[in-house]
C-alpha cells in the first residue's frame, strides 16, 4: 500500500462546502432523510459530488449500496477521487460530467443532491424532473436545500437585503417550496424536515457560517451588478468579522425532502 504524503494529507483536508456536507450529516442525524428505506437501495447517484463526501460516507457504511457520484468540476472530481483512494472506498464510480443527460434513465435507487446555489423556481423544476428521469421505479429523490437567515451582523444582514433586491427573494429562497415542486412532480410519499444551522461564534468549528458564505459568493455577479462595485466584497469580508466576535449569533435553515417516483 502506498504511503500518504504530507501534499496528500493537505490536499485532503475539508474545505467549506466539504466540511458543511459532514455538518448536514449531523443535523439529518444520517446522510439521507430518515424517511428513505436505504436497506432496499442498491443503487445512488451523488449530483455534485463536494470533493466525495457524501459518496465516501455511503459507500463505506451501506456496503450494499454502489455509487456513482458526478461533478462538472474538474477539481472536485480530483478531491473526491483522492479521497476515495484513501478511505479505501469500494463500489463508488466517480466521473466528471457537465450533465446527467449521458446517464440511462431510470438506473437508480437513489438520486441525491446538496444545492449549491439559489435557483429560480422554474430552474428547481427542471433539476427535480431530471433527478425523476433518473431515478428508476420506486426510488427515491433526497434534495437538500439551504435557506440563509439572520444574525447579529449588520454587514450580514445587508448582504442578504442586496441579493433579495438583486435576485428576487424567490431565488434566495426558493428551498422554501420544495415541497411544492416535489408534488407537482408527481412524486409519492413527499417528506421533509428542517434543521437549524448555527453560524454565531459559539459553533466551533465555524463550518455553517464559512459554507453561507461561499453560497453567498455566488450571487456576486447579479448584485455587483447594480449596486457600487467593490460594496459585495467588503460586506462580506466585515461580516465575517462581526460574525467572529463574542457576541454573534446568527442561523441558516437547512431542508432535507425526500420523495418516491412510483
């Protein structure tokens, strides 16, 4: 067996949106929504794949399950490849795709995704429909999205005012009606589940507040584009600080839904 190296070990180490999938594990009190019967899935699919997190954590404790895990990211697909190489990881296939469109339809028991973004309610309906598309009959569908809230941090609090007036507050929280776009999808057995993310100064490691942040990063071409140039990035950098201080408190909501194409 080859020996890690100290480039490895550094390589390896979680980033924000990494550490935030093992935070969401937490908060779920498993890596799917209780609801979803994993003794009956064989098969999954891990759209988005965060450096193969997720996959690494199912494979290695649902030894039945084989899966696949996807991620136009080139760099993603090297983290999550290393780490399965490491762990040791059997039945997982890792492949960098810029869509599903490639993947036969109905091949899956299983068909999971973390949004990484704010979505628009039509752009929600198309990611769901292609997640059913890909489940096979009586899978399951597990999304996850998440919903920034408030906080001590003034700084904060306006950069969220910036991106409702920049992206509409149906982008920003479009994870709110998941449950809605579940059922009209025609999917069964729709269930769901909130869960509070801590991002004040007394969750150590500040893993919810950093992975918020770099969600909120992504909304910086829409909102640098109406307002003074610059103002994005130092909101974030002073709310960050405020967010550090003895006295912050703030919180993001998390939603786990699941639901079975039948």
């Amino acid at each position: 067996m080859e020996e890690r190296t100290p480039l490895d070990e550094i390589e390896l180490t979680p980033d924000p949106l990494e550490r935030l999938q093992q935070e969401i594990a937490a908060a779920l009190g498993g890596l799917v929504h209780h609801s979803i019967p994993l003794h009956e899935v064989s098969t999954a699919l891990d759209i988005g794949s965060t450096g193969g997190i997720w996959a690494v954590s199912m494979v290695k404790r649902y030894q039945h399950i084989s899966v696949t895990s996807i991620d136009a990211r080139p760099e993603r697909v090297h983290r999550a490849l290393m780490r399965a190489r490491w762990q040791q990881a059997s039945h997982l296939y890792i492949h960098h795709m810029k869509d599903s469109q490639s993947l036969a339809s109905g091949t899956f028991d299983l068909v999971h995704m973390c949004s990484q973004g704010f979505l628009e309610p039509r752009e929600w309906d198309a990611l769901i429909a292609e997640m059913a598309r890909l489940a096979g009959q009586g899978g399951w569908l597990h999304l996850i999205g998440i919903i920034p809230g408030k906080s001590s941090s003034p700084a904060y609090n306006q950069l969220i005012e910036m991106i409702e007036r920049a992206c509409s507050p149906e982008r920003l929280e479009g994870a709110i009606y998941l449950y809605k776009h579940f059922l009209a999808a025609g999917l069964k057995s729709v269930t769901y589940s909130i869960h509070a993310l801590d991002m004040g100064c007394c969750k150590q490691p500040a893993v919810p507040r950093e992975a918020v942040f770099e969600l909120l990063s992504l909304a910086r071409p829409q909102v640098s584009a109406i307002f003074a140039p610059g103002l994005y990035d130092r909101l974030l950098q002073q709310a960050r600080h405020e967010l550090q201080q003895p006295y912050a408190c703030g919180y993001a909501y998390l939603i786990s839904i699941a639901g079975q194409k039948m």
